[in-house]
C-alpha cells in the first residue's frame, strides 16, 4: 500500500502539471464509472477559464458535439479502449495472446516456419525466398553439364511458400445489462471497460471481425463505444414487491419503468444483428446480473417481477432460435455479496438450452473470463452458405 507524506507547500518543490494524456486518463476513470453526468459537469465549467479543459479539446480528446456540448472524442475513445486492454493484458502477462489459430491451414494474415511447393493462387507475397534460391542452386548443380549462364535461373518448380494458418473470421455481438442493480458494487463499471477492452483488441488485431454493442434493460438498443462511455444503468423508478405490467409497444404510456432486465429483447436484437453478417463465426457474449424480468409478447411488452417461469420460457425460446441461427451464446453472471441461487439455476438453463457457456464470476475477474470467451469462440472453423 503506497504512503504519502503531507508537510506545507515552501515554494521549493517544482510543481508539475498533469499532461493532458494523464489528466484525461483520470477523467476516463470517472466516465466509466459516472457516465454522461461526468460531461454534463465539465460543460458547467468555462472553456475560456479552465486551462485543463481547453488542454483536452487543444490535444483532440474531448471535442463539442452538434449541440454545443462536450463529448468524447474518437481519439479519446481509442486511448480508453488502449487503457482498458492493456490493463488486461496486464492481468493476463502468463497467457500471452496473439493472432488465435484454428488447426486449418489455409489463407491467413500468420506464417508458419513450413513451407511448401507453389500452387497457382499462392500469394507471392508468402514466398520462402531461401528455400527457392536453394533450390534454383541446386537445380544448377544438377545441370553441370550444360551451359552454364552468368546469372541464376529460377523457374516455377524452384518455387517455395510459406504456408499460413486458417484464421476464421468472427462476428461479435456484447450485450450488457444496464437494468438497476448493475448499478451495485462496480458492476456496470466493470462491464463497461471489458467491452471497451474487447473492442480495442477486435480493431487491433483482428481487422476482419465485427463487432457490436447492445445494451438491455426494459427494452434493448445498440450503443457505439461513444454512447457506452456515457452510458449507466437505469434507476430504479417503482418500489413495488409485486410487479405485472403490460405495455403496448405501439402506444406506450408516457411513463415506462426502464430497469427491468429484458435478455429476450436483447437477444432478438443481436440475432437480427448477426443473420446480417456473413462471418464464418457468430457469438453472442452476454454479461448480466440477474434474472429476466420483462419479455416480448407480440407487440406487448411484459414487466414481471418477481422473476417469472413466463419470462424465463420466453427468453429461452429465443435461445433457440439463436442456436438454430449459428450462434453460439456465452453467458457471465455476475455474483457479488450474497448466493445467486435463482440465476445460477436460470444461466444453467440458458447454457443447455444455447448448447454454450455458463460462468459465474465477480465483476473484477470478468475480463479474463470474457477474453477467453471470445478466443474459443473464434476457433470453430464454419462454412458460410
């Protein structure tokens, strides 16, 4: 634990400011953990008095937005994800990862020390160069007796390549459950920076993934990474021990309670997601804290609470209709103070009926589990039709 030591300021000591990358890695910390309400605080403040605040915008990692209001930049956006990976990567020094490999080989972005012959349609560019001048010497050799010209000849049959490893590719959906008790004990801060870290490692190294955010409460929506670093859970609005709501989605009241969790809506929206993809891999990566308590009836939305058997078999329904899709489906449930017995019983239930992954974790060991995830989830090497 590090100590400090206070004594009075004698004008002696040099005093340094923060850097601008230093002071907005501070306020990234509190964006993922405050969300919007950190800039709507920052926009009270006057640019033209704040050195700190016109030093962000000066370096490019906070910027105005149509309506005049402070937001977070793409370069700032970038330099979280960076922070948030490295931070991981850091967790995880032992298990050092790179490019993921599947046991094909085939056209790929990774090299290996095996070479083989040239086929026609091998990339030049993965050309052995050693092993085919080798050759071409050797060829000579056996030619002696002919005439010999002052320069080497390589023909086709000279030709080595390396060969390279089948690299699938994936296309994946997060859906983080921003219902009221995510707001609990860091959860959604920690869910919140593992997707940031998930997507800063998809951009740098794997190109040709995609990747999506859905966030999931009453209702699901998609959230780019700006939209994520703003975002929080929703409050709690009714206090009720017993809950039964039916909404018309068509003509809603103007009052809706937004904390409900609604893994159905959630799962829906990233199943139309990824039947749009034509990635030889599809997953579904789902972080969430408890039970489904709303669900889709038709063109009604149902808020059940306590959570219901009604519920529970409609978003399991939808379950399968992912598996019949080619999704693959891995579940974190996030269990902090107290025995979770009820969505324990349920992520069981999801597992086998998704044919996928149940893991049971506190917020603090999400992301490596979460990395693991997404690492066996590109594995499986699948014919797109």
């Amino acid at each position: 634990m590090p100590l400090f030591e206070y004594s009075e300021f004698d004008g002696s000591q040099e005093f340094k400011t923060l850097s601008a990358e230093m002071a907005f890695d501070k306020l990234s910390e509190h964006l993922l953990e405050h969300g919007e309400y950190v800039l709507r605080q920052l926009d009270r403040l006057n640019e033209d008095d704040t050195d700190l605040l016109k030093l962000l915008i000066k370096e490019g990692y906070l910027e105005k937005d149509e309506e005049g209001k402070l937001a977070v930049s793409a370069r700032g956006v970038k330099r979280i994800e960076s922070k948030a990976l490295d931070e991981l990567f850091t967790i995880l020094r032992k298990d050092a990862l790179g490019k993921h490999p599947t046991e094909f080989k085939g056209a790929g972005q990774v090299r290996h020390d095996d070479s083989k012959p040239y086929e026609f349609g091998d990339p030049v560019a993965n050309l052995n160069l050693h092993e085919t001048l080798k050759n071409a010497m050797i060829r000579r050799g056996r030619d002696r007796g002919k005439p010999q010209a002052a320069h080497l000849d390589i023909s086709e049959e000279d030709f080595v390549v390396y060969e390279t490893e089948y690299q699938t590719s994936c296309a994946t959906v997060v859906m983080l459950d921003m219902s009221g008790s995510m707001a609990r004990y860091g959860k959604f801060y920690h869910a919140k920076k593992v997707a940031l870290a998930l997507a800063g490692l998809i951009r740098s190294r794997y190109a040709e993934d995609t990747f999506k955010l859905i966030g999931f409460y009453t209702y699901a929506s998609p959230l780019s990474e700006r939209a994520l670093l703003k975002a929080g859970p929703k409050p709690v609005s009714i206090f009720d021990s017993r809950v039964f709501l039916r909404v018309p989605l068509d003509n809603p009241p103007k009052f809706v309670p937004e904390h409900f969790t609604n893994i159905q809506a959630g799962l829906r929206f990233a199943r139309n997601i990824l039947q749009r993809t034509a990635a030889a891999n599809k997953q579904i990566i789902c972080i969430t804290d408890g039970e489904p308590t709303a669900h889709l009836e038709g063109r009604d939305l149902v808020l059940m609470y306590p959570p219901s058997e009604r519920t529970a078999r409609a978003t399991l329904e939808e379950i399968g209709a992912c598996v019949k899709a080619g999704i693959q489906l891995s579940t974190f449930a996030l269990i902090e103070d107290y025995f979770y017995l009820g969505l324990m019983n349920f992520v069981d239930q999801m597992a086998r009926t998704g044919r996928g992954t149940a893991v049971y974790c506190s917020a603090g060991e999400l992301g490596g589990f979460v990395l693991d995830s997404f690492v066996r989830g590109r594995r499986t090497r699948r014919n797109v039709s």
